[in-house]
C-alpha cells in the first residue's frame, strides 16, 4: 500500500470522525468546516501516476460531498445542496 493511498484512508477516518462526533451531534457548522478541510487535502494529493490511488481519492471525495451536501440540507441550504450533489456525482465518475 503506498503512502497516498494510506493518506487517503487516514481521510477517510476523519470524515467519519466528522460524522460522528459533530455532525450526528447537530454541530453542522463545525461538521461542514471538517469535511471541507478533508476536501482540501484530498485535492491535494497527487495521484496521477497511481490508478489505484486515483479510484480511492474519487470514491473517497465522493463520500466528503455527500457529507457535505447532506449538512447543507440540514442547514436549509437545498440549492447548494443540490450543487453539491452534482460534484458528488462527477467526483463518482
């Protein structure tokens, strides 16, 4: 297992710590602020000599925009909610 694809992982958990810990708690601001930052690293990495790794960032992204999406509904924000499925979409492509 290479190193981006353990980063990838290690992003993974911190979406799902997000999730748990903020988001399910109703703190949506704090939840949002952490899946973006994930979104962020995840941008970041440079896997575009590792398929591998490439398919693990998509699926990975994916997951962060419909955590995303689904705090912005919550927040009452259904139009970028909306946008923010459609990125959800493409990054599951």
């Amino acid at each position: 297992m290479t190193e981006v694809v353990v980063s990838i992982q290690a992003y993974e958990d911190e979406i799902e710590r997000a999730l748990q810990t903020l988001e399910m708690a109703g703190e949506l601001d704090r939840a949002l602020a952490a899946y973006r930052e994930v979104e962020e690293k995840l941008q970041t990495l440079d896997v575009s000599s590792e398929p591998a790794a490439k398919r693990a960032q998509q699926r990975v992204l994916a997951y962060c925009l419909i955590r995303q999406g689904n705090v912005l509904r919550q927040r009452g924000e259904p139009q970028r909610a909306l946008e923010m499925g459609e990125r959800e979409m493409a990054a599951a492509r």
